[in-house]
C-alpha cells in the first residue's frame, strides 16, 4: 500500500505473515525514509489515525510506531501539533560528529566583538605576532616568590581550612582587609559591605545579572570595558552607549537620556579608564551621582585601573557621594596576579543580599586559599612594593607607544596620553574601513582592539582603536606600530584604487 499523502513513504512492504511486528516495520520504514531524506528536517507526519488508515493497522500499533521513533531520536512530538522529523536525527548525527551540537544549541549567530575577543588570545602566542591588544599586566612583575612563601605559610596555618568551603561573602580576614582600604579610598566604610568575588568581571555580572531584565535600560560610556558591554547585553537590557571625552563620561548626554528612558543602571569606569586613562572629573561625577539620587537608578563603578596611575591624583570614588546608590568593583588582576581571580565589590541595602544570593548559586565562593593568600599580602606591605615597583615599568611602555605613535603615524592619528591603565585610545584623524584595516594589521603582524569592540553604537566612519602597552617592550611598541602604519597605508591605497577605477 502507496502512503497517499505528501510524505513520500513506502508502505507497500508491510508484511502481516513476517516474525517482525508491524511495530518495528513501520518505524523501519519511517527510519529509512527520514536518514534518506524522503522526509526532511521539521516535516510534520500524518496523525497516527492517518497512518493507522493508510498502512492499515490499527490505531494503537501507529501510536506505538511513533512512539518508538520519539525514544530513537527521529521525531519528536509536540502537544496540540502533531510529530516532526527531528533537525538532525540519530544517523545523520554520527554521519556529522559533533555537528549535531550545532541544531541542539540555541542559536548564537558568530558575534563581532567575540570573533576580535577571540584572535586576540590565539594570535598573541603566534611566533612573530606583535600583539597590542591585550592589556594584562606583566608576567614579569608578579611577586611570585612572595606569594609562595604566604601560600606555605597559610597551609601551615590552616590546615585544611586553607581549602575548606566559605560563605558566598568571602573570607572575613580578607574582608575587613577589604574594608580597611575602602575606608581609606572611600569606597566601603565596613566589611559587611564587601562579597569576594572570581575577579571584577565576576562582579560585573553579578551587578548585571541582579539589577537588570529584559528591556531595562542601561547606560554605558562609550567606548568602555568590552566586558561590562558583552554582560549588560546578556541580560537582554537595551545598552545605551554615552560619548566619553578627556573629562570622563558626558553627563550632559547623560541628562539628555534620562529625558527619553527611565535608566535602571549606568556603567563606568571613574578612574584610568579602559580604554582612554583618563578620569572622570569632579564636577562631572558629583552631578553623576546627584543624578543617580534624583532618578533612582544604580551605578556600577569600575576601579580596577585606580591604582594604575602615572600621574596625578586619583578621583574620590562615586560610591563615597552616593553610596546607596553606587555600587563598586575592583580587583587585584591588574596590580597583583589576574590568575589570582580575587576581585571584589562593595555595596548595601536590598542589592547587596540578591548579589549575595547570586554569587552563592553562581559558585558557591571564590576559591578559598586565593583568598586567604590575599588577606596575608594586603597585611603586609607587599601590594604598596609591588605598586611602586611595578608602575615606572608601566609608564616608560606608555611614553614609549606614545613616541612610536608620533614617529610613525604623525598627522594620522589623534591620542590623549593616559593619566594611567594599560591601554592608548587611538583615534584615525581620516576615515577608514575598521574591519579592513584590522584584517591588513593581521596580514602585517600586529594586532590592536578595533573600536567597534568596545563602543556600545555602531561604528563610525572614523575608525578608533585601543593599543594595549603593557606586555611589551619599547622596541617591540615601536615595531607594532611601524606595521601597524604600513597596514593603514596599504588600506588607503586600495580605498583609493577603488575609487579611481572606472565602473564597467
């Protein structure tokens, strides 16, 4: 019997007299015709009623056929519609490996920033590769025999308590630590303020994750941390991106906003940046913070690159002005160890016990003997060492990209020299194609962070890109830029070729 519906399925084989059961020959038949595409992906089959008239069996050995299907991965059903072919059955599967990942996963199109994210870890270990778009702190300024000596120290001590479970707060040693230099600075008056946390990025998406739903509206100064960027997006929160200049984040703007949206939560960096180094001035931030009061929406500040600084005075923390409102992050990833994941963040009132809650689901707790190796380190006068250590070797690799930039890009570019961080905010004085160029770079052996990376809007017709200094030697800025000015150069000339040529 010819199935007569559109479903192009034998049936005439059906033998009543085999030892097989009508069961298993029908789910043969449909097998063989799903793995050899007579019946594609998401077709919907006749009801099991349909397929009891047309093979002519009865109703339960139809439903049974189907049934039996569903346990083998060829279809799947669905209350209300009916049974579908599944998008990549069993056979198929193995056929493909692990490309039968692709139909399970929920869909993810490829990401720009991601992509760029991404080369920049592959291509930095590349021999030859010059890399200026990572910002890390330098392996070779890590107090490493310190730290090993506080880690015997605290196993000796300890015990197993070194690798014991915590709280989801953290270590109250290294909390009133914490606290201690928060009173100092102005970001925390008491330890219970403080949860420990994997690093700032962690606490970043705990402020978002807590504070933010679906069609929120978030604020962000632009450009900015790509990683504050990729988690106010993965809540589903619309990101308004506010234009940032050599005073900080534009507050004006800010206003002008906050006329049209009702903002749950304004992102920033206060202090050196990322990626510009520069600070948010006084007058800016106190108005940011009267804002914040006035219109009852949450502030996530960034301090991470506070005490990065190689000139002036640091900026008095928002949180110290508004410090209901305010909520504030750091680490010690950019002046201690980022493998160390010992970050921080301080806040109060309703906000700090979901953030609470939320890092108890997320881990449970940071890694416990980081946090005690912390506690010990900050006791001690080992972090203001390191600090006075560390930045003259951060700030002659400042000076040094500032003078490579100038030696090889003169009239091309515009750049303000970072009061402190790891990073220069370059700004092409031409407009240019930013991917294109990014590609050219790549093709020349060298790397930056493309501006459409770490801006909330689309890119403008003016390319902008972050060079990240701090892993590299003078000589070895000097060379990245040098091929990074003969990508630029090759770039314009095809833009010009194309525009010359004559269209046929």
């Amino acid at each position: 019997m010819a199935f007569s519906m559109s479903y192009k399925v034998d049936l005439s084989r059906l033998d009543r007299a085999a030892s097989e059961s009508l069961t298993q020959q029908l789910v043969d038949v449909f097998a063989a015709a799903i793995e050899g595409g007579e019946l594609q992906p998401g077709e919907k089959l006749p009801t099991t009623r349909e397929l009891a008239a047309d093979a002519g069996v009865n109703h339960l050995t139809a439903a049974r056929a189907y049934r039996r299907l569903a346990e083998l991965g060829f279809v799947t059903a669905r209350v209300g519609r009916g049974t579908f072919v599944r998008d990549l059955p069993p056979a198929a599967a193995e056929e493909r490996g692990d490309d039968w990942q692709l139909y399970a996963l929920p869909d993810d199109p490829p990401d720009y920033r991601n992509q760029v994210l991404g080369d920049a870890f592959r291509l930095a270990t590349e021999p030859g590769m010059v890399s200026l778009s990572t910002g890390w702190p330098s392996p070779r300024l890590y107090p490493t025999e310190e730290l090993a000596e506080i880690s015997a120290r605290v196993f000796a001590e300890e015990g197993g308590e070194a690798i014991s479970y915590l709280t989801a707060e953290g270590l109250p040693r290294l909390r009133e630590q914490l606290a201690a230099r928060g009173r100092t600075a102005g970001y925390a008056t008491d330890a219970d303020e403080i949860v420990v946390t994997s690093g700032a990025r962690q606490a970043i998406d705990l402020v978002a994750r807590s504070v933010l739903r679906p069609g929120d509206v978030a604020v962000v100064e632009s450009p900015t941390f790509v990683g504050i960027l990729g988690s106010l997006r993965a809540t589903g929160a619309r990101v308004i991106g506010v234009p940032f200049d050599a005073d900080g984040l534009d507050v004006d703007a800010l206003e002008q906003v906050l006329a049209r949206h009702e903002v749950r939560l304004c992102a920033l960096q206060s202090s050196c940046q990322n990626p510009t180094g520069r600070d948010l001035s006084p007058e800016r931030a106190r108005r940011l913070a009267e804002l914040a009061v006035e219109r009852n929406f949450f502030v996530l500040e960034d301090g991470v690159y506070n005490e990065v600084r190689y000139e002036g005075r640091s900026p008095r923390p928002l949180r110290e002005a508004a410090p209901g409102h305010v909520i504030y992050l750091d680490s010690l990833s950019k002046t201690v160890g980022g493998g160390l994941r010992v970050g921080w963040l301080a806040a109060r009132g309703p906000v700090l016990e979901r953030l609470t809650a939320l890092k108890l689901a997320s881990d449970f707790h940071t890694a416990t003997l980081p946090q005690h190796i912390a506690a010990r380190y900050l006791e001690s006068d080992g972090y203001e060492r390191q600090l006075a250590g560390s930045l003259p070797f951060y700030r002659e690799r400042r000076d040094a990209l500032m003078e490579a930039l100038e030696r090889h890009l003169a009239g091309e570019y515009r750049a303000d020299k970072p009061h402190g961080g790891h990073h220069v905010w370059v700004s092409l004085t031409r407009p240019v194609d930013e991917r294109s160029l990014y590609s050219e770079a790549v093709r020349h052996g060298m790397t930056f962070t493309p501006g459409g990376v770490v801006t909330a809007e689309q890119p403008r017709a003016r390319a902008s890109l972050r060079l990240s200094f701090s892993l590299l030697d003078p000589d070895e800025l000097d060379e990245g830029v040098r091929r990074l000015a003969r990508a630029l150069r090759e770039v314009r000339r095809r833009e010009r070729h194309r525009a010359t040529a004559p269209v046929s």
